[in-house]
C-alpha cells in the first residue's frame, strides 16, 4: 500500500467513525487518524504492511498499545480507560502525538509486524440483533447461528445482550451489558426480540484467546479510543469468557461446509458476518454465496451481512452481497464517508430473496432503517 493510500484510509477512517455531528468522546478518535494520515515517516514505516491487514488501522492500534504500556507524558492523559470519563481534547494533543510517533517508529513498525487488526466492537450486535429480528419474526422458532470472522466471538452472545433502541429496552435474563443504538431517519425498525439460538458456532482464523492477558491488551488496543467503546469491550470480554462458545479454527471459506454439515438436522441457519466479507476478493465472496446456496437445499439459511461497500474506502459502490443499492445511498457513501450496509439473502427450497434492510454506523452508534422500496 502507498503512502497515499494510507494516508486515504485514515482520513476515510477519520471520517467514518468521528463525522462532526458524532459526541466530544468521538474527537480523539477522528484526531488519531488525521496525525496519522499527516505522518509521512509512519507511512514508509508500514510500506512492508500488507493491504488486506489495514495498515493505518493497524497503525492506531500499535500506537495505542504501546501508550498503555508505557505512560508517556502527556500523551497517555488522553487516552480514555473503561468505566470512566472520556479524558479533554485540547491543542496539547497532536503535538504529543507527533513527537510520540517520531520518536517510536521502529517500535511501531515491530508491533504491526507481529500483529493483526483484530476490531471486536460489541456495539454492531445491536444493528445485527435487529437483522435478525427482522428476517425471523418474534415468534420464530429455534435457530442455528453461526458467526463469520468471529474474532473474541462476542457476536455469538448476541443473545445475551441487552438492547435500547430508541427508547426501549429489550433484555434477556440476567443481562449485564446493555448496548444502545440510535435511529435515524423516518422508518423503525423491529423490537430486537430474537428467537432462541439452540447452536452457535463461529468461525476464525485468528482465535482470541480471552484468558491470555496479552491477548485482551490487543484487543483494547484495537479499540477505538472512546471511553464508552472501551467499557463495553470490558464487559464483552466478561460475558464471553463466562459463556465459552465453540470456535472453528480456520479460513472462513475452507471451514465453512464442515460447519454448516455438523450443525443439529432441522434447525434454520442464520449466518451473519460483520465486517468480514468486505475483505475478502470478489472470487471469495462467490464462493461463500455458493457455500450458502448450496446448504439452503438441505434447510433454511439466512446471511446476514453487516459491511461498507466494496472497493472498501469511498470509491465503494457495490454490496458484498450483490444487492441493488440506491443510488442516493452509493452517493451518500462516497460523499460522506464509509458505513455499513445491512443486508440480507436467503437461500431455501431453491428460491432466493435479497433485501438491504439498514445503513449504520461502523461502531454501532447508530441504525438508519430503510424503506422496503
């Protein structure tokens, strides 16, 4: 990857994430991207980066691991810490920034050399809990799930969660982490009232290992520097170490069949995928539709897809699941900076049907049902 290309993707990350209508708390995070966007020497630092590991992603991580580790003054004072107050951003900042980043590039480079971009942002299960209950109903029956890239595997306790969502609660027995979405636009969404899941199972080719203390770090790391992000990332790592749910080890593609074949005879399939597909190449992206096609004659299956549009950055202009967008959406998208398309295709008794269902925002902020035509 270029410089200018890593200095597009943090812009377009800038951008996404922290747009100037976001909270104060979001300002850190959209000031991170714009230094490294700005930092010439960073970028021929991460040249020997892959492109499919997201180099100025990649980039913040590193940067913020090693903040947490070492305490640099003044610059970990803006760094937020779960359970409290997301620090003030001031013009003291970039400067601190600059100079770190300066200062620490070989140690910057090392820690990106030995590392993957592991984003597990909790607060897209709101947006794929109201997939789900959209293209099941409240009074579905029992469901498989299976998780795509699953990560730490938070999206497999998607029913575990609680959900406020424009003013009302939906909450399961003995919920402790509640993760709130807005709506925008005119049309609601469904109550998130999910059938029961009698199976989960997620893929991963990078298992995390919750109970390593490094591991966790990482993932903090990946973390947007957001206060509200970092709590919630605390108590998902909490649920999911108190509810261990199986993970396949392996390429999502190659693990796929085996899955889907040993899931319990009669159960309907919802698979879901947040911010999974986007990375893969077209050719890939085929073969996983075939996947699914293919299992859709034995049984319902469901593919619920949470990702920006691909090319991925602005110059995005189809979905991952070949759905028909609107062309003031794709105009939105390229004008105003990434986010996620919320789509859905069925396979089944050799009918198929694909509906885009939402836009949303890439840290689960917020949901903008959409109208069926």
């Amino acid at each position: 990857m270029t410089a200018a290309d890593i200095r597009r993707q943090a812009r377009e990350v800038a951008a996404g994430w922290s747009p100037p209508d976001a909270p104060e708390s979001w300002q850190l995070t959209a000031a991170l991207f714009r230094m490294i966007a700005d930092q010439d020497d960073l970028h021929k630092a991460l040249a020997a980066v892959p492109d499919d590991r997201l180099p100025a992603l990649l980039a913040s991580a590193a940067i913020g691991f090693l903040v947490r580790r070492d305490q640099p003054d003044p610059l970990a004072t803006y760094f937020p810490e779960p359970d409290r107050p997301q620090p003030v951003l001031d013009a003291g900042f970039a400067p601190a920034a600059r100079a770190f980043v300066s200062a620490h590039l070989p140690e910057i480079a090392a820690v990106c050399a030995r590392h993957r971009y592991q984003m597990n942002e909790v607060a897209r299960c709101a947006q794929v809990a109201l997939g789900i209950a959209a293209v099941t109903g409240p009074a579905a029956a029992p469901v498989a799930l299976v998780d795509l890239g699953t990560g730490a595997g938070f999206g497999l306790h998607v029913d575990r969660y609680a959900y406020q969502i424009n003013g009302t609660e939906t909450s399961p027995p003995g919920a402790s982490l509640t993760l709130s979405c807005a709506v925008r636009g005119s049309c609601q969404p469904p109550r998130p009232a999910l059938p029961p899941i009698a199976s989960k199972t997620g893929i991963e080719s990078d298992p995390v290992d919750l109970d390593d203390p490094a591991a966790r770090a990482w993932l903090t790391a990946c973390a947007p520097p957001e206060a509200t992000a970092l709590t919630r990332l605390a108590a998902a790592i909490e649920v999911a170490r108190a509810h261990p749910a199986p993970v396949a080890d392996g390429d999502v593609i190659e693990a796929l069949p085996g899955v889907l074949a040993r899931l319990p005879a009669g159960l309907p399939v919802v698979v879901t995928d947040s911010y999974l597909a986007v990375f893969l190449p077209p050719e890939r992206r085929a073969m996983l539709t075939s996947i699914l096609a293919a299992a859709g004659r034995d049984r319902p299956v469901t593919w619920l897809s949470l990702d920006p549009l691909v090319p991925l950055g602005l110059a995005g202009r189809h979905s991952v699941q070949d759905l028909p967008l609107p062309r003031w959406l794709v105009g939105d998208y390229q004008r105003y900076g990434v986010f996620a398309v919320l789509g859905v295709r069925t396979f089944g008794n050799q009918e198929e049907t694909a509906t885009v269902l939402a836009r949303a925002h890439p840290s689960g902020q917020w949901v903008e049902w959409l109208a069926p035509d």
